[in-house]
C-alpha cells in the first residue's frame, strides 16, 4: 500500500488595496472554479520564508520584501477527484517592484511550465461565496487586511 503524506506549502498573500493576488483553479470534475495565492511546495531543508520568496521568484520573476509569518492552515480537500492534504504556511509580503501593482493581471508560470493568470480579487468576492483556498484562508486573510488598515489608518489627534 502506498504511504501518502500531507504536502508542506508556502503561500503568498500580496495585497492592492482591498485585494489579494490570486490565480483560478477550476475543477471541472466538481464543477466549480476557485482562486489561490501564489506559492507552492516547500523543499527538504526550506523554510517556509525562503520556500514562498523562491517560488514567487521562479513563478512570476519577481522579488518578494517584508515576508512575515501569518498562521498556517491544513487543509484536507479533493481535488480533480483524487484526496489531497496540505499544510500551508501562510505569509504576507509585498513586491520589491512596486510597478507590479499597477497591473490588473500578472502573467506566471508553474515549474512545469503551465501558465497561471494572476488576478486582484477583493476579499468581497470571496465573502460573497467565491471559493479562496486553501480552506480558512479567507477568515486568515480578512484578519489581516483588518489589521493592515488600522496599521495605516491615520491616528486620531489626542484632544486637549
């Protein structure tokens, strides 16, 4: 019998705003199209901080600044009607090329060559029931999109 583990991952959560940078995931045995941040497996030896960096820079040739841990989520799922497990590390982070959030699509590719179209997508859509994964990434997502804001919030004046 064949021994299968849970995949370690490392995911980027890169924010415009309102919006996180995501790719589509359709599942056409389900019927359903999903999105996910940028990212993807964490090698033998890797940190997770290294693992997401390398993978946006093999995957969209850019550099990633200010990496910082958020949480990490399991999640068990099917996909294309075979089981998968993952155990996703969740980072922020940002671009080192601010030029990059001026585009409203960013063209990737996996290391197998396929190419991933990279979209803004308010964290609305996704409350509003478009699928984000993994699973509980968006309730991760909007407690750091909270946290962002009040970080750039203007402070209120003391009155004296």
């Amino acid at each position: 019998m064949e021994r299968r583990l849970a995949r370690p991952i490392a995911l980027a959560l890169i924010r415009r705003a309102d919006a996180v940078l995501v790719f589509e995931v359709p599942d056409p045995v389900k019927g359903v199209v999903g999105y996910r941040p940028l990212g993807g497996t964490i090698e033998f030896g890797e940190r997770g901080a290294d693992a997401v960096a390398r993978e946006i820079r093999e995957e969209v040739g850019a550099d990633l600044v200010d990496v910082v841990y958020l949480g990490t989520l399991e999640n068990i799922f099917e996909y294309l009607g075979r089981p998968g497990h993952e155990l996703a590390l969740i980072y922020e982070a940002r671009f080192a090329d601010a030029t990059l959030y001026e585009r409203d699509v960013i063209e990737a590719r996996e290391a197998n060559g396929s190419p991933l179209r990279c979209t803004w997508k308010s964290l609305t859509d996704f409350e509003r029931g478009e699928a984000l994964y993994p699973n509980g990434l968006l309730a991760l997502a909007t407690a750091w999109l909270a946290r962002a804001a009040a970080r750039e919030s203007p402070r209120s004046t003391p009155r004296r």
